[in-house]
C-alpha cells in the first residue's frame, strides 16, 4: 500500500518538473501561493521523501519494482482440487 501512495506522489512531483521545465510554472507554488509558503515547503519534501524511498526501494529490490503482487503467489492462495487417484 505504502508503495502506491509513494509512486503516486513521485508521479505527481515529476509532473510538477514537467510544468517547470516546459511552460516555467511551479504547479505547487501556484496552487499554494508561493514556493516560500509552509504548505508548499511541505509538499516539496514530501515528495523528495517519496523519491529517496522509491530509490531505495528499488536499489534494495535490485530493480524489482512491482506493484502488484507476482502471479505466483496469486497462484498459491487459489484453493487446490484433489486428484482424484486411479485404482
């Protein structure tokens, strides 16, 4: 769950660098008011904590990165039929 709220955050602070880089507008700042304003400072470090945690993350997965759960552990909580045996 942590890692969806995470990679949310990410996306959204990557699209405030695009803003910035394309059309020189802070979406935060004008938003908030200003880049000086407590809430913009906040949002700001909350998405430089997303980005180191995602990082890391991703480091210490070894670049395996999955948001959802792989399919054979969706597998395993499947009920599993017993065979019935040939006498």
């Amino acid at each position: 769950m942590f890692n969806y709220v995470a990679f949310f955050v990410l996306c959204f602070g990557a699209l405030n660098w695009l803003s910035i880089g394309a059309f020189q507008f802070d979406l935060i700042a004008g938003i908030f008011g200003s880049q000086a304003n407590f809430i913009s400072r906040f949002l700001y470090v909350i998405v430089g904590l997303a980005g180191l945690y995602m990082l890391l993350y991703c480091l210490f997965k070894k670049g395996n990165f999955k948001l959802s759960k792989p399919k054979e552990e969706n597998e395993k909580q499947k009920p599993v039929k017993a065979k019935a045996s040939k006498q």
